[in-house]
C-alpha cells in the first residue's frame, strides 16, 4: 500500500487495482496547492466521512472525470448524486459495504455534518462517520479515517471489531480532538495501531499551526507517529 497526503483531511490509498481518494478537499485547499486532477488521477473510489465542504471537497469533478464509486452515508450519497454523481454505494453507521478488493465499514464519529444553501438554510447530510477501509490482501494494512472527532469511549469497539493497524488523526482542535485527546484516543482505546498519521490541522488560521503538540503527547504510545510531506507517497 501506498498513503498520500494532501493537506487536511484529504488522503489517497493505493493497493492492488484500487485507488481510494478519502476526503478529497483539494481544489480551494490552502495546504494543498497542487494538481487537484493529477492527485486524483486514476481514483476508483471516494470515501467521505461526513458533508462538510472541507471534506466534500473534490468529489463530484474526481467521480465525473474518472468514474470512481462514491462510498458514503446515505443521504450525503443522495445529496451528490443530484449534482451528478452516477456510480454510488450508499451506506450508513454501522454498515460494511464490499468493494471489490476492499471492504469499507462506518463507524461513529462525533461531529456535524449539515450544508448551508444560498439562503442560509442548513440541510442535514447525514450523520458523521468514521471510515475502516479492510484489504481482502492480509499482506496489506487495515486503515481508520477517523473523520472529524471528539475523543469517546467507544473508539474501543472499533479496535475490537476491525483491528486497524493505520489511523488518520484529526490534531487540529477547535472542531475536532486537539492533540491531548487525540494522542488518548490511540494510548487507551485504540492498541491495534502502530502507524498514526496526523490531519486536520494548520489549513487555517483557526487551527493549530503543526503537529507538534500531538507528536509530544503521543512519547512512550505503542503507535509510531508519521508526520508525512504533503503530496509525497509513503509506504505503511
């Protein structure tokens, strides 16, 4: 498997056939700055965790140009479908849905996940999810997005059912765990990760600038912490 890293949430897995694009917010990403259509060439599938344009980002332009699948919650999958994405498999909370050479699987994440129209009206997308990406290839990593989160208690039964050996980490705080409650997250309910990445920080201003709070936090957990370069594969 190969991870990349775009800035914020957004990451691309690549394994066998498959390339997964997560929370592809790249165009209009102040972290990002690359080629949106070259970071998502060839992209297969989108998984979103919720419906927050920061997370939305990208998605209709990558499922139109490359005929990826959207894998997401239900409403949020309807709500872009009427922007004109065709392939889908919707889900929800709870569910394990079978993509081929993967299996993706929601879980529980506590955020918001609402759009805002032109007259000011929220519209409900869906609870938000975290999201267990499972190789049916042993060989490869089990791989949690865990979305934008709170810490809670919980998290212990997504190590128990799905064993994850990879886990992207929202560190930013201010609308999700900062590094303190991040850093707990993995030391007390999550023991099956070795390799931590941290996301969901320093896009903007309202967000802590690095990832070094949640490096400090994390000195003596069993998980190793990779703070990867933007844009720059790396193998798990």
């Amino acid at each position: 498997m190969k991870i990349t890293w775009f800035g914020h949430s957004a990451f691309r897995l690549e394994f066998g056939a498959s390339v997964v694009m997560i929370d592809p917010f790249l165009t209009g990403n102040p972290a990002f700055g690359g080629d949106a259509e070259a970071a998502s060439a060839g992209a297969t599938h989108v998984l979103l965790t919720h419906g927050h344009g920061d997370h939305i980002g990208d998605t209709v332009a990558i499922c139109k140009r490359t005929g990826a699948k959207l894998v997401t919650n239900y409403d949020l999958a309807m709500h872009l479908a009427r922007k004109g994405v065709s392939a889908l498999d919707p889900m929800n909370t709870g569910g394990t849905t079978d993509q081929g050479e993967f299996t993706v699987s929601l879980t529980q994440a506590l955020h918001s996940s609402v759009e805002q129209d032109e007259n000011g009206v929220s519209h409900c997308l869906g609870n938000p999810n975290g999201i267990v990406v499972t190789p049916k290839d042993k060989a490869e990593p089990v791989v949690y997005h865990m979305g934008d989160t709170d810490i809670f208690s919980d998290l212990a039964l997504v190590d128990e059912l799905y064993r994850p050996a990879v886990a992207m980490v929202p560190v930013g705080d201010r609308f999700t765990m900062g590094p303190r409650a991040a850093a707990l997250s993995l030391k007390r309910f999550l023991p099956s990760v070795r390799l931590a990445i941290p996301c969901h920080y320093a896009t903007f201003g309202l967000l802590l600038p690095d990832a070094s709070g949640f490096v400090a936090e994390m000195q003596g957990a069993n998980a190793k912490v990779v703070v990867p370069e933007k844009g720059v594969a790396f193998a798990p």
